[in-house]
C-alpha cells in the first residue's frame, strides 16, 4: 500500500548554489513511490502481488504510468478521467546525492477511500510509512491487524511518527525498514536498536546503500554487505531491496538469505537502466551463488 505517481529523473553534473543554475545531463521518467516498485520487484521474482494505490489520470503521465505497470504485469490503479496524475521530479548529482519535488494533487483523498479488503487474505502487508498519507497508512495498519497479517513497515529514512507508532504498538507480527545514507553506514546497527526500542517488531531492518544492509532483532545482529555492480543510477533501490527482503520471508528462508536477496534485487535495480526487466528469482539466486558475499552473524 503506497502512492503512485510519474517518477521523473534528473541528472546533473553537480547541485547548484543558491540563486544560480545547472545544466540537466538527462531527464528519464520511471515511477514513485516506494511500494509501486516493490510490487513490480516481487512480480518478477514471482510472488502473487495486489498494489493498493491511489488512482490517476488518463493525461500523459497517467498512461506512462499505467504501461509501465501493466508492462511488468503489476494489477493496474484506476484511471479517472478528470484526475491529474501525480509526480516527482527527482534531481541527483554525479555524486549520487538526490533530492526531490513532489507535486500530489488529491493524493491523501483518494488513498482514504481505498478498499483495504484485500489486505485480509495477504502474506504480507508492505506499506510505505509517509507522513503525507499517514490516514491511509493508520488504516492499512488497523487492517492487517484486525487480520492477523503480517506488516513490512517501510519508513524510507523518515523517523517513526508518533501516530504510526501507537497503530502498531504491541503488534507482534511486525519487520521495521529504514535506510540511512552512506556516509552513516556506520551507524546503522544503532538506528535498527533504536527502532526495536520503540516497538515490538521481530526485527528492525537498515539499509545503508554501498555498504548492505543489517537486521536486528532482540537476540540477533545480522549484516550483509552490498553486491558490486556499475551504478546507473540509485532510484527505487530500497524498494527492490524491500521485494528480495519480503520474497525470502514469504517463502519462510532465514532473515540472513533474505537480507541477502534483498541485496541482490537492489544492486541489480542500479545496475539497470529504468527501462529494463526487473531481474527475476532465477538472475537473483546467480548473482548470490557466483558473488557469494560473507556475511556477519553475532548473537
């Protein structure tokens, strides 16, 4: 459960001063947020995926969006002809720093009136956690829960609201996924204990980009390292990470391997222009097999 909108991305050589201008290397459209390209992600590895989004208009950007979903063979939003398609415009720079415009019109209305009924006879809920719609999110929340289903939470770098946590407090079916950035890697394992303070999740997951992702639990502290690849770009990569993490969870393998799918599915997205297939289950498992990272396990 997330928003969807149009993705369009900017590359510039670096981000400018205050008052002054940048050249654009290149302009590319994909989608946003989040939970769009997790469920295209675990499409291709072959899990059964419901996307409960937002609708969008039948303009330009709603029909790119509806292709790129329908291409992927994710289970299109609604289109409404009078609607005006979502979208962000996202800048990054040689130096993979990003930053972001969003533009929402009528986003939080319509992910309040979302049908959750499918949310009943989940595996898994993944949810993006915003701010921006945190109703829809507080309803998700309460929907899993009635069900007993599973929730990923994802935070998506964002600190966990006072309302989000109170929605999920003593809820014990419950994974946590934040990131940090690269810079802070180092600081990883305290911001998953931080998180695990906070709530009652099983784990508390932190990705830190070049340098993999750690798992925490109340008795476990996992690491695996990220797997090289030539970096196109860096959009969307917590999202692929999430469909390895939710995949290997699915299929009941140990949170170590499906960290380390989560890995795999999130230095492939890098590795691949935004046009390009979503690696499947099978590109996956050769990427772990040939690499075959080591990874950290203390208890």
């Amino acid at each position: 459960m997330s928003y969807v909108a149009l993705a369009e991305l900017w590359t510039v050589p670096r981000f400018p001063r205050v008052n002054y201008g940048t050249p654009i290397s290149s302009i590319e459209w994909s989608i946003a947020a989040d939970g769009p390209m997790t469920a295209a992600a675990l499409v291709a590895m072959g899990a059964p995926v419901r996307l409960l989004a937002n609708d969008i208009g039948d303009d330009e950007h709603g029909r790119f969006v509806r292709r790129w979903l329908a291409q992927r063979e994710v289970i299109p939003v609604t289109t409404r002809p009078d609607a005006t398609t979502p979208r962000i415009v996202v800048a990054a720079d040689d130096a993979q720093t990003r930053t972001w415009f969003a533009h929402l019109p009528n986003v939080v209305a319509r992910l309040d009136l979302i049908d959750l009924t499918p949310v009943t006879a989940a595996s898994f809920l993944y949810v993006d956690s915003y701010e921006i719609i945190e109703g829809a999110v507080l309803r998700a929340i309460a929907a899993a829960r009635r069900a007993e289903i599973p929730i990923l939470l994802n935070l998506g770098g964002s600190p966990l609201a006072a309302p989000t946590a109170a929605a999920i407090a003593g809820y014990p079916h419950l994974l946590v996924q934040t990131n940090v950035d690269d810079s802070d890697h180092l600081e990883a394992v305290a911001v998953a204990t931080a998180l695990l303070e906070r709530t009652s999740a099983k784990w508390a997951v932190v990705t830190a980009g070049a340098f993999g992702a750690v798992a925490v639990s109340r008795s476990n502290e996992l690491a695996v390292p990220s797997f090289p690849v030539n970096v196109r770009h860096t959009h969307c990569a917590g999202a692929a990470f999430s469909a390895g993490l939710l995949y290997g969870l699915r299929e009941r393998w140990s949170m170590l391997h499906s960290l380390r799918l989560g890995c795999a599915s999130g230095a492939l997205r890098c590795a691949r222009h935004h046009s390009a297939p979503l690696p499947s289950l099978t590109e996956l498992l050769a990427v772990i097999d040939r690499t075959e990272p080591p990874a950290s396990e203390d208890s």
